[in-house]
C-alpha cells in the first residue's frame, strides 16, 4: 500500500489531467455517415458475414426503429442524433487481424502509448515470465487490429480472438450464444448494438481448462464522430477459469462521442469467469463540453451448478456512464458478485448499479459499490435484488457508500429489492457522507497535501473494491483515482 | 453526439412515446361526479380547487403501475369495484367506545363529520372542514392550497387531485400559538357502505404550540382516499398515532403532506393491519433549521392484502433530523411495499437522515419489495438506510424450544420483539397498549391458520 501511495501522490504531481487524450492520425476507412438498412448491409459486408448473421442486424434494427429512448436513468443529456455519426471506422492498413509484423507501427505506436505493449517478443524476452503475461485484444475504432498471445493460448484449447474471426471460424458457437444472455431487443442501447455492432472479443474456454493468463481487451476511440459498438462474447465450459480484463480510452474532442457496448458471460458447470473493467474514456473537459456517452449492456448467466461470476469495475471516465453489470443466478449454489468504484468529476454523471436475479437454490450474491462525487457531477447507484420463489436460501449482501467531495456534487441510491422466498436473507446498507475533517487534519498534520490526503483517503475508501482488480491493474487503478479527483480541491 | 453539420443529414427518427397515464380510468372515479356537484354545491374558491382537480384527473387518470412510484401497486382492484361518491343523510353506525383516558373525539363516518358522535375539545379551533370553509374561508385557504401547489411537482399525484375534485369535507384541528394541549384527540374514521369518500384532514400546530392525537381507521366496505395536511410551526410539537384496522374488502389510500417549521418535531406512526389494498404515502418538508420528522410504521398483512408505504423527506434547510423505521410480517399470500427516499438539498447542510425496512416473510408466497433511495446534493450530511428482507431466525427459536417453550408461542414472542423497536415508540400509554393488543389478535390468528 505505501508503495502504491507514494506512486499516486506523485502521479498526481507529475500527470496531465488525461493522459490518454492525443489522437493518432492514421488513414481511415470510413461507412458513409448516418444509420440506415444500408449501412448495416456495408458492416455486414465488409465483415463477410453469414446470411443469419446479416437478418439478426436488420431484425434488432427495424426493432431498434420502434423502441422508446430509455428516459429513467438520472442523467441529463441532450437527445441522441443517431444520424450524426459513422458506425463503421476502421485504419485503412488493416484488413482484419493479422500477425503482428503486419500491423500498421502507428497503431502499435498508439497501444505503446497508452502503455498496451503490443508486441509479444519484448514481454517474452523481459524478466517477467510469460505466465504473468497478459494476451491482448485491441480494438481501434470499429476492427480489431491485433490480438496477442494467440499461439499460446491455443495450446491450452482456449479461442480468444475478435468476435469477427470468431463468426468466421467459429460460426455454431457464435450462433449458439450471441443473444442468448442479451436479447436483441433488451434495450434501446443494446438494440443499437446488435445492429451494428462493429468487433469486439471472443473467448471460449473449454471445459475443465484455468486459462494460463490474464485476457484483456483494449478499446480505443479514436476517429472523429464515430460511434464505437463493440460485442463481447465470454463463454466458459464446465470447470473452466477465466480473468478478463479490459480497458478503454479516447482522444480529447468537444464532440460528444457514443459508446454503446454488450457484454455477455456464460458460466457453465463449475465454471468461474471474473470480468474487471477500468473505464477511463474521455471525461469532457472542465466545462461539460465533449466527452464519451458511455451506454453499456453487460449481463452473464451462471448456467450451471456451483458458477461464479464476478464483475469489478473502476469507472473514472465517460461524461454520462450508464451501465448495470448483472447476473443471472440460474444454477443452483451459483455465485454473483459485483465490486464497482464510480468516480464522478467535473460535469460528469454515472448512473450504474447491478442487477442481481436469483433463481437457482442456495444462490448467493454480493454488491459493494463505492461512488466518488466531486466537483458538479452526479452520480448514482441503481440496483436490482430480485429473489425468485424458487430461490430457497438465497442470500444476498449490499453495501453502497458515497462518498461527497464539494457542495455543488451530488449522491444517490436507488436500490430495488424484491423478495419473493422466505427462507431467502436479503441484506442492504447505504451510507452517504463526506471525508472527515479528522481525517484531514490527521494527513495535514504529518505534512500530507490537500489533495494527496483526498486521494489517500479516497483510495483507502475505494480499498476493498481495488484489492478486487488483477494485481497489475490495482497499482493503475490506483492512479486512475488520483488524477480523476484532480482539481476538486480547494 | 454533435449537431448537425451536414447538408445530406436526415431529420432524426421520432420515437412513438408510450404514454405512463390512463386517463380512459377518469370516467371510472368521477362516475356520478354531476350528481355530487348539485347535491354539494361549494362556493367559488373551494369549486376552483375542485374544477383544478377534476380537469387533472381527466387529463391523467388515475396512477398506473407504468410511473416508477406506482411501479408495484396496481389500484386496478379499486377500480373494478367502481365505487360512487354518496353523501348520505346523518349515519349512524356502531362505533367503538373512545379509547382508555380520552376525553374528547372527532367522528367521520364516510368522510363526513358527524357532531352528533363528536366531543369537541376545548383550547382549540377543530371542527367539520365543511363548517370552517363556509365561516372562516380567509385562514384555511392558504392552507389548503398552497401545500398542493409544493407536491405537485410529481407527475403522479392524481389521487390527490382526486381528493380535491371531491372536496367536501374532513377535520380541521388548528392549536392556536404557544397552547398545548395536555389531553389527547381521538380522531375516528368509519368507513360504512360500499362508497368511495374523499376526506381532506388539516391539521396545524402553530409556533410554539403542543398536540398529540390519536387516529382509528375502521369499517368494513369502501374506499377511503384521503389527504392530510400538517404543518407543524416553530418550536412546536406533533405526536400522531394511528391504527389502520379496515376489513380486508375495504380500501385504503391516503397522501399526507408535511410542512415543518424550525425547531419542529413530529411523530407519525402508523400501524397498518387491514385493507385490502392500502397506501400510505407521505411528503415531508423540512422548512426551518432544526427539525426534526419521524415517521414510523409496522404493517402486519395476510392472505391477499397488499400494502404500500411510500415517503418522501424534503431536507431543504440546515441541521435537520429525519428518522423512518418501517417493520412488517408478511404471511400467506401478503404483498408489502416499501418506497422511502431522503432527498437533500444543497443547502441543508449537516442533515442526519435515517432509514430503516425490516420485513420478515412467514410464507413463500409472501412478496416485499424494497425501495429505499437516497438523493443527497449536500456533502456535509449522515444519510444512511438499511432494508432487510428474511425469515425469522433458527437461533433464537430453537433457543426457546430447548427450554420449553412452544414453538408457537416462542413465534409469537420473536414477532412481538421485531415489532416492538416501533411500537415502543409510541409515548402515548393508552394507545400503546391499544395497538399492543391489535397485534397480539393478529399474531395469534396468523399462527392459527
């Protein structure tokens, strides 16, 4: 920890607000602007997808047509022109992934930057041993442009590659799961997705294999007025283990930007998938102006008996985050849990929560959420615990504390718990409040800094939620949360 | 996404908006509704309140479970029974004796005041809204309308543009300033007959002023859909006690809105037994510095009842206190509802909101749904809720079967101590063991069948 805390008290020091704001400059192939039957046809196309594939896209889009923009959330925002952006950007040097060597050096340029090496033979030939290596999707606009690792993990039977490959070399798996846990017409959001979703990854992991490393996936905006729709498809056979991981950034534009992605996670039998997200898109400026609409759908099934999904994730980026990282606890003893640190600044607004549904016997699940809020950002935690009649000791914890950093900031809760089993425990607590002047004073006193003793405190608030994170990601993590409360001090 | 500056950009879609209102269910509840204004005819600021709420009423129906409050209770059972406003000549049902140490109490039967099973207290303005509309209209009409104007910022307040469509009579209790009052009121209300009535309670306790009341809603058939207004001045204090006991064919819906002053304190406490479908719904405002607003509530239902308690805490100023502890035992069939939210606004500043839902579910055909919100725009502030959802605990049980003790009686004993962290919060004596005995009826008919 002291470690950890001497490195953030720097980086606070040294960093520039948003590191990750430049923006490459690489010749793009784009689909002609605005939203229509067409467009999904030239996606399709250009991704030489199957005839099913094709009518699934215009089934969610003439659906998509018909469905009410979603108005619940707390969030203020100015309504969607969906005719006003690309839904198809993609470097021009890249036809599809390919082996390393090929890929443009602009992008591994940028993925270096970003601090994503992309090239497998300088992870290998560093001190660290390949098992703590970590494989890497990346996603740039709307293609994948490299994957990493993909020899290796073959050896071990696990398919990690873009949902592109995986519809051509894949093509029963992806019929058989894509939808099944996010239907077309869940959302508005998702329907959109699932109309022109663009790449994104796939991982299956056969059964009774612990995947040798950490997977992730890398998503960069970076074209201007695209719309990044990305789908991820997660399954894991019975008695597999898999940790994902992925991480997202954009250039610094005054152009709002929409992010609509779907998640979808299959557990099987025994099954473990633990997926952790570090959300740092842009953020808009001081003023509110630009920044990424960050509309998620992620949603996995515990199919089988004794299942764990666990979903962690650090939010620090997006003006407007929405999105509710759920389970749906089918098999019987299956486990859900969600572990989230929200951090709202500026002008930004999150609206995210989970949603647990018990369904199987003796399910469990647990929630920690800590939301951040400073300067004039809003942000909320929405949740849902639903205990079906059949549920029998089901179980459940929430623990949602805010945290308030400034007057002008706000906190909220807004948790729904729906018990339909008696012999089910459902349990929820909510704090909101703000740092202590004690604590304060106690940093203050042995010489801590104003804003170094908030982002101690606040990372000793968010502790229980970063611990959570794949060891290479806490130390970032970390950082992430002492830059983003830059500035609300003072 | 940015705006458009393109000349080949297309008009954005437009998205058919699905309308969350009814307003095809106005005819159902202003059924008769010419035959109530030529029998009851009011005079012109009272007939404007009317008018306001009878055209709102038509323009949004009545609330349907599409509006996120309404989201778990549907009043379509009300509707089905369809029933009418009737004002009746002078009834006179059986009413139960007052209660232990009650001196005097005000009787509504059908939302009617009825002087002739009414003891007037002395020290104090109360009487029949109607009379005080027809002698003394200056004072009461801030009061009756400007409290509405305050709530009427939610979309779903139809009901209680319902209750002033209908607005015809109720009780007044006005405490003059600096007067307390040693005695309790007993307030009775009766429902009689398979008729729908729409009472309006205002209640104000000025500066510096005291009271403590006690309220019964009995009866067997109808509709109650009621709204009480209480404004608690500076410095003063407000006790209510209140028992729902209906009969499981009648309903029950109320809107109770609270103003309170600096220094204020009030004490609400509901316990809900009856209806068959029943709301409580409460808007609390904290206007001055210091107040300090408990609203407490147990609801022990069963076989088909469906109870919903919904609240909302205005933290608008400094330094206020807000305490809310609901507990419930849902058996058989049973449906609760709890929606509490504490809203607090930038400027109150070191509020300490509390908020506690305890249900234990005796059957698995029980259902609670759970919705405590907090929206907090203050960084100096102590908000915290807690929701539980359960059975009763094995410990303690087998503890008591060990030494002896029936399993139905140690039941009981496990349930009368889970309630009992609300209902010891009743200071008033009398009614404390009034609603002790309610329960110790219910606790031994639930176990029975």
């Amino acid at each position: 920890m002291s470690n950890a805390t001497a490195e953030t008290i720097e980086t606070v020091k040294s960093l520039d607000k948003y590191e990750a704001g430049f923006e490459t400059d690489i010749e793009m192939e784009m689909a002609p602007k605005g939203l229509n039957e067409d467009i999904i046809r030239f996606i399709s196309a250009k991704k030489e997808e199957p005839e099913w594939l094709l009518e699934w896209r215009l089934k969610a889009y003439r659906h998509w047509l018909k469905m009410p923009e979603p108005h619940w959330g707390k969030i203020n925002m100015k309504p969607l022109n969906y005719q006003d952006a690309y839904y198809y950007a993609a470097p021009k040097s890249s036809n599809g992934p390919k082996s390393l060597d090929e890929v443009d050096p602009k992008l591994l340029e940028t993925y270096e930057k970003l601090g994503i090496p992309l090239r497998e033979q300088e992870i290998l030939a560093g001190v660290q041993g390949t098992e703590n290596a970590v494989a890497v999707d990346a996603v740039f606009d709307s293609v994948s442009v490299a994957t990493t690792f993909r020899e290796k993990l073959k050896e071990a039977g696990v398919i990690f590659c873009s949902i592109s490959e995986a519809v051509r070399d894949y093509p029963q798996l992806v019929q058989k799961y894509l939808g099944s846990v996010v239907p077309f017409h869940d959302n508005k959001h998702a329907c959109l997705n699932s109309a022109v979703f663009t790449d994104g990854s796939f991982v299956y992991i056969p059964e009774g294999v612990h995947c040798p490393m950490e997977l992730s996936t890398y998503f960069r905006i970076n074209a201007i007025n695209t719309g990044q729709f990305e789908r991820t498809l997660i399954i894991a056979d019975k008695g597999a283990y898999v940790s994902y991981l992925e991480g997202c950034t954009a250039p610094m534009r005054d152009e709002n930007q929409l992010h609509a992605a779907v998640v979808e996670l299959i557990a099987h039998e025994e099954a473990e998938i633990k997926y952790s997200t570090v959300q740092n898109w842009y953020p808009g400026d001081e003023e509110g102006k630009g920044g990424i609409y960050n509309f998620v759908t992620k949603r996995g099934i515990c199919e089988g008996r004794n299942s764990k999904i666990s979903w962690t994730q650090v939010e620090t980026g997006s003006a407007i985050t929405w999105k509710y990282p759920s389970c749906i606890l089918k098999g019987d003893n299956s486990v859900g849990e969600f572990y989230s640190v929200a951090i709202t600044n500026g002008y930004q607004q999150a609206d995210t929560g989970t949603k647990m549904i018990h369904i199987g016997e003796n399910t469990r699940s647990r929630i920690i959420s800590k939301g951040i809020s400073a300067g004039h950002a809003d942000n909320t935690y929405r949740g849902l615990v639903k205990i079906q009649p059949g549920a029998k000791n089901a179980r459940n914890f929430t623990q949602c504390d805010s945290l308030l950093i400034g007057d002008l900031c706000g906190a909220h809760t807004v948790p729904y718990i729906e018990g339909k089993n008696s012999t089910a425990h459902i349990e929820h607590e909510a704090t909101t409040s703000k740092i202590s002047e004690d604590q304060m004073f106690y940093c203050r006193q042995r010489g801590i800094g104003e804003e170094e003793a908030v982002a101690l405190i606040v990372n000793g608030f968010a502790r229980e939620v970063l611990q959570k994170l794949p060891m290479e990601f806490a130390v970032e993590a970390q950082k992430l949360v002492a830059i983003s409360l830059e500035g609300s001090v003072g | 996404m940015a705006q458009a500056d393109r000349k080949d950009n297309v008009e954005p879609f437009v998205f058919p908006v699905k309308s969350p209102y009814k307003p095809e269910n106005a005819d159902i509840v202003l059924n008769g509704y010419a035959d109530f204004l030529t029998q009851d005819p009011a005079s012109s600021w009272v007939e404007t309140l009317r008018q306001q709420g009878k055209a709102r009423v038509e323009e949004f129906g009545i609330p349907s479970p599409k509006l996120e409050r309404w989201k778990y209770t549907n009043l379509f059972p009300i509707e089905k029974e369809r029933f009418k406003v009737q004002l009746p000549a002078i009834l006179n049902p059986s009413i139960p004796d007052k209660l232990d140490g009650i001196e005097s109490r005000l009787t509504i039967v059908n939302g009617i005041f009825q002087p002739q099973l009414s003891d007037m207290p002395e020290g104090l303005y109360c009487g029949s809204l109607k009379s005080f509309i027809e002698s003394n209209d200056d004072w009461l009409r801030p009061y009756l309308e400007s409290q509405d104007e305050r709530v009427r910022q939610f979309d779903d307040q139809m009901l209680m543009d319902l209750n002033a469509a209908y607005m015809s009579d109720g009780i007044v209790i006005h405490v003059p300033k600096n007067v307390h009052i040693e005695n309790t009121i007993e307030i009775l209300s009766v429902l009689a007959g398979p008729v729908s009535s729409h009472p309006a309670i205002l209640i104000v306790v000025e500066d510096g002023a005291s009271l403590t009341l006690c309220e019964r809603v009995i009866g067997d058939f109808g509709w109650q859909n009621r709204v009480n207004r209480v404004h608690v001045g500076s410095n003063a204090r407000l006790n209510i006690f209140r028992t729902q006991t209906l009969s499981d064919k009648a309903y029950f819906t109320e809107n109770t809105v609270v103003v309170q002053g600096r220094d204020s304190y009030l004490q609400m406490l509901t316990m809900t037994t009856g209806a068959a479908l029943s709301r409580n719904q409460y808007h609390a405002f904290l206007k001055g510095e210091n107040g300090e607003c408990h609203i407490d509530g147990t609801y022990t239902i069963t076989d088909k009842q469906h109870h919903d308690t919904t609240i909302l805490i205005e933290h608008m100023e400094p330094h206020c206190y807000s305490n809310q502890t609901h507990k419930g035992l849902l058996a058989k069939n049973a449906r609760g509802v709890f929606q509490g939210k504490i809203h607090v606004h930038q400027k109150a500043q070191k509020t300490d909101g509390y908020q506690l839902n305890n249900t234990i579910l005796l059957s698995d055909t029980a259902e609670m749904d759970t919705k405590p919100e907090l929206e907090i725009y203050a960084d100096d502030v102590k908000c915290s809720h807690g929701a539980t959802t359960g059975q009763l605990d094995d410990g303690p049980l087998f503890y008591m079967r060990s030494r002896g003790i029936p399993e139905s009686v140690a039941r009981k004993i496990m349930m009368q101590s889970f309630l009992g962290e609300v209902v010891d919060k009743i200071v008033d004596e009398n009614m404390k063991s009034y609603c002790e005995q309610i329960l110790d009826t219910w606790l031994d008919n639930v176990d029975k069948s």
